[in-house]
C-alpha cells in the first residue's frame, strides 16, 4: 500500500483506476432481489433521521464458514489485516428498512430474534431492488456495503439462544445497565451485548426503543467500565510502574499504569495522511479524575471508551487501582476506518500480553519511544496526568 493510497482511501487521487475499490467490486456479491445466507453477520441501526430510521441485517448471499468473522472480536482472533476485512465486508448485503425506533415491524421482529442467536441462522431475503455496490466506512462502526430496501425477511431454521440472553430479555422489569452486567459476566462478547441493545432488547419494557448502533457501542463500553469502575476505586493502589504494549492492524497501544488513585488518559496521534491531510502527526486526547467524567469525550470520542473498557478489566481482575495512560499510535497500515471494535481489541492484545514493571516513569517513557516513536518530551506536553503527577500538590487534589 503506498502512501497515495493511505492519503486518498479511493477518491481517485491517482486519476485511475483505485486497486482498493477495485478489490471491493471484484469480491461483492452478484446483485439479487431474492437470496438465503447466514445471519448474523450483523444487524445494523441507523441514526440518520432519529427518530425514523434505517434498520436492518448484513448477510452473504452464499453459506461460507469464512464469513462468520463478523466483529473485530473475531478478526482480531483470525489475525485478519485490513485487506482481509474488506474482503469478508464486501460479500455482504444490507437489507433495510425505515422504522420508528418504538415501532415493531415483520423485518423488525426477524431482525430482534437475529440480534439474540449466537450462531448464524439461516435467513432468506427479499429486496425491493437490487442492492448498490457500495462501501461506507466509519471510525465507531464496522463498514456497511452493498445497502438495498428489504421488503420481507424469513427464518429458515430456527435461531440458538444463549440461555441468560432469553431470560434477560424476557424480563420485563430488568433495567438495561443491571442487563448488560448480568450477560457481561456470562461472558457474552460487547458486540453481541451491542447488538441486543440497539435493536431495543434491554430495558424494562416499556421504555425499549432501537438505539442508532454508533450510540449503542459506546454505551456499552461506557456502561461495563462504569460498573467495574465502583470496585476499581475501592483496591489498594499498584506499587510499581506497569507498562502494557500490544498492536492490531496499524493500531499501537501503550499502557502505562503509575502508582496512584484512579484515573484515565487517553492520547491518540494519527500519522499523516490517515484521515489526516496535514504533513504532520495530528494529537488528540481526553482524560477523566478519580470521580469520572461529567461530560462525553469529545475529542478521542468513541475510542476513548474503547480503550477504557479493556484497561478497567484488567485492573479489576489484579483487583488494584492505578493512574493510567493510554497512547495509541495509528499508523499507515490502517488505511482504511474498521469501526472502534479495531480499537478495544488492539487495547485488549496490550493487555493479553503482560506487563512489564520499571523502576520509574521515565525509563517507561523511554521503552514507549522505542516501541511507538513518540518523545517523552513531548509526550509530557501532550498528557495531563504526566504533566501533573509527582508534583507537590498530589494527584489526589485533583480526583
């Protein structure tokens, strides 16, 4: 991939044929109106037009076992790069059809049962017209190809539901926070917990409502850190300085965990030419104190919950608390946005690999810029928690 590539993610830079779109075209699916495939893959909830939106399922029109990596969960266990990703996404058709977000329709209730199952059903669709070979990409969600308006949907076999997914579900009276913390410690996957609340499974009955997917992920990320955080702030502090290294198709993550109360940073530097036109690495960061954020983290976005989320677990599970910094490094690999599933797994595999304990935050700094290239210098400049911790008045003022 060279770096016209990078920079122009097929807007034709190159004034001819983009190999990228190229690749896209040559691996979609045969256009049809009427075809059975397994889903999920995906169900997928717009939020264009809230409270009337797009809703609908991502299905191949052929049964093949390689399309059941469907998540970034997934990818990340295959070690899929980029290419292989768009590949797997290319093959999909979105049928779609317009809602309201408390209404339910014949293609909402086949979508609901798909959203519960955790194994691809069998599934026969029925377009209006043909689907238009097309990709949109995002940072939050997954790439959506080949979108067409579904006119009816039909279960060819019969769905498998994990038993607590049924019983949470079928509770009435469950708040959607006390759901997603029963399933999570079923050890359902956050993309499967995504896809429950988005198509309006959880939650006492009466206030379910379909949630946009961009804002399910988040919540959901949100809403398992929050949770885990009640018990992260009551563990003993850690007594070295810890530093988690790890990487995902372009994505390199650095955890620095230093003595102290809790609380989170998150920096990302994009180099140039990744969603960045600048001749320089653009910097973004959000932070929170011991009692949390007030405010949405406008700046990282999506990401910062992404990274939080793997951070808190395993903290939780050394059942210590510890001031945390995550750098996260993109690089020219990631040409193209894989939605912030790419993100958590990337923190994740930081995590799965260990730690590795210094004798102080500078010798830590030095390992981050040998492995990312990022100056302790300047990354001081750039981090709140580094520019204020070991100072007179403690961190602890300020939490």
């Amino acid at each position: 991939m060279d770096s016209l590539c990078v920079r122009c993610k097929g807007k034709g830079l190159c004034g001819k044929h983009c190999h990228i779109l190229d690749s896209f075209r040559d691996n979609a699916p045969r256009p049809v109106t009427h075809f059975s495939g397994p889903s999920p893959p995906e169900v997928f909830v717009g939020r264009i037009g809230y409270p009337h939106i797009n809703s609908g399922i991502l299905a191949p029109t052929t049964f093949d076992t390689r399309l059941d990596l469907n998540n970034a969960e997934d990818w990340s266990k295959a070690n899929l790069n980029v290419a292989n990703v768009l590949r797997l996404r290319a093959r999909l058709i979105y049928g779609r059809a317009k809602t309201h977000i408390k209404k339910q329709t014949e293609v909402g209730k086949v979508t609901k049962e798909l959203a519960m199952t955790h194994k691809p059903t069998a599934t026969e669709f029925f377009l209006k017209k043909l689907p238009t070979v097309s990709m949109s990409s995002s940072s939050v969600f997954r790439p959506m190809t080949n979108p067409a308006p579904i006119r009816k949907v039909l279960l060819e076999e019969n769905t498998k539901i994990h038993k607590k997914v049924d019983y949470i579900v079928d509770d009435s009276h469950c708040l959607a926070t006390e759901g997603l913390k029963e399933l999570y410690k079923s050890r359902l996957g956050v993309d499967h917990l995504q896809k429950l609340l988005s198509v309006g499974l959880l939650g006492k009955k009466l206030n379910r409502r379909m949630v946009p997917t961009r804002w399910s992920i988040t919540a959901v990320d949100d809403t398992l850190s929050k949770q885990m955080l009640k018990r992260i702030r009551t563990y003993e502090e850690v007594d070295s300085v810890m530093l988690f290294s790890g990487s995902f198709v372009g994505n390199y993550i650095e955890i620095l965990i230093l003595p102290g109360r809790f609380g989170f940073e998150a920096i990302e530097a994009w180099d140039s030419g990744i969603y960045n036109q600048e001749h320089h690495t653009v910097f973004s960061s959000d932070w929170e104190g011991f009692n949390g954020r007030k405010t949405y983290a406008s700046n990282v976005i999506g990401g910062y919950y992404a990274m939080r989320l793997p951070v808190c677990e395993v903290l939780d599970k050394m059942k210590k608390q510890g001031t945390v910094l995550v750098f996260r490094r993109i690089k020219e690999e990631y040409y193209a946005p894989l939605g912030v599933g790419i993100v958590r797994e990337a923190t994740r595999r930081a995590v799965n690999n260990g730690f590795t304990e210094f004798e102080s935050k500078e010798s830590a700094l030095e390992m981050i810029k040998e492995h990312v290239g990022i100056d302790p210098k300047e990354l001081k400049e750039r981090s709140w928690i580094l520019r204020e911790y070991g100072k007179q008045k403690s961190l602890k003022s300020w939490f």
